[in-house]
C-alpha cells in the first residue's frame, strides 16, 4: 500500500474547512473592496457590510445580534452618501446657489466615474463654478469661492467615508 492511501485526508481535508477559509478570504477581499470604495465611486460601505456577512458565516461562534447588524446597516446607508453629501454642504457653506450644491453633487458623480482619481475633487469645483458662472450668473470670483467650498466638502466628506468605514469594522469586530 502506497502512502497516499495510508494518510488519513479527511482529517487533513475537510469541506468545512475549505468553505471556512472560502469565506475568510472573501470577507478580507470585501474588507479590501470595501475601503477602496471610500476613495471610488461606488458603495463601499455596502460592500464593507458583505465582507461583514461572510466573516460572520466564516466563523464558527454565535452571530452578532440584530442591534449591531441595525447599527452596521445604518452606518453603511449613511456611509454611501457621505462624500456627496459633504461635497454639497462645503458649496453652500461658501455661499453657493441651490443649483450649484446640485451640480457639485452630479459633479463628483461625473468626475469620479470618467476622471478618477483627479474627476473626485476636480468634479465639484467645476460643477459647481460651471453652474455657478452659467446659471446663477455670478462673478468669477463668487463662483470660484463656491467651486473652492464644493472642493472642500468633497475631501472632507472622502475622509469622512472612511471613519464610518473604520467604525463600520470596529463595531462589528468589537460585539
């Protein structure tokens, strides 16, 4: 008899481990994806609550209760719009037109897609100073100090993304 036959596999290969190890990796490439999605312009909150899911039925102890999944879902819902939100809020703080805090929305949406990474900041300040210039029809300078604000909220609703991303996981690794 060959050595081959004399190993045990079972004990050495099972499925459960397989599927285990499955998910772990896919949790940590969703953990991955989902951090990558605060910077891009896609959900990555939501796909930080998938990595969430798999983690959970990776693991073999008890799953989190409803309250931490209610607090996960919430932070993921408001995580996704943060950076739009923020972008739109920093316009109207500098003084800018209800158009233009719409259009440094669309902006950044526009941007982030056909322009990344440049297209995440340069997306609001041009729509906004666009909007500005051609639809409120305010001065250069007016429309700049708007564009400037749109700029502003958009960086520092990207780095917002990322705190609630951060609180996402040490919720969910802490209960």
């Amino acid at each position: 008899m060959s050595l081959i036959c004399a190993i045990d596999w079972s004990s050495i290969f099972s499925w459960d481990s397989v599927s285990g190890s499955l998910l772990y990796a896919l949790a940590v490439i969703l953990f991955l994806l989902g951090f990558l999605g605060c910077a891009l312009p896609y959900p990555g909150h939501l796909v930080l609550l998938g990595g969430c899911v798999a983690w959970t039925f990776a693991r073999e102890a008890p799953m989190p209760g409803w309250r931490v999944w209610t607090m996960l879902v919430l932070l993921a819902l408001l995580g996704s719009f943060t950076d739009n939100l923020m972008a739109m809020v920093g316009a109207r703080r500098f003084g800018s037109s209800s158009a233009a805090i719409w259009c440094s929305g669309l902006g950044m949406i526009i941007g982030g897609i056909f322009l990344f990474p440049v297209g995440l900041l340069l997306g609001p300040f041009l729509g906004a100073l666009i909007c500005e210039l051609a639809y409120a029809r305010k001065t250069m300078k007016d429309s700049v100090k708007s564009g400037l604000g749109a700029l502003i909220g958009a960086i520092s609703g990207i780095l917002a993304k990322f705190v609630v991303g951060a609180i996402m996981l040490g919720i969910f690794f802490y209960c």
